[in-house]
C-alpha cells in the first residue's frame, strides 16, 4: 500500500500534472493512487523527488 493519494490531496497536486511529469499515462498512475497497481521502486523513488519528500513518506507502514 502507498500514500501517493494522500500526500497529492495534501499539497493540491492533480494526478495528471504527477503523470505528466512521470512520463507515464494518468490511467497508470491513477491505479498507484487507488493502489490497484504498486510503482516500481525506481518510480516510487522519482514519485517521491518530484514531490519533493522522503520515500518513506509514500509508504504505508505495516503494523
């Protein structure tokens, strides 16, 4: 599970300005958002650069 959706609300980014700036479709990241689909960690790295935080920020801890 990731926080991609949470941290977008949180700094008023819509999903396709975040997949344009990914190079990827919106339908592909809008299923990272809806955690339908997981990012590769590479993405999950560059998801985290372009929001300007931590990878671990996006993730879900398991408790």
């Amino acid at each position: 599970m990731n926080r991609i959706k949470e941290v977008l609300e949180e700094k008023g980014i819509k999903q396709i300005w975040l997949a344009e700036q990914l190079g990827k479709s919106y339908n592909m990241v809008n299923s990272y958002v809806q955690n339908r689909r997981q990012p590769s960690i590479e993405c999950l790295y560059e998801i985290a650069e372009i929001l300007n935080i931590s990878v671990k920020e996006l993730l879900v801890e398991h408790e």
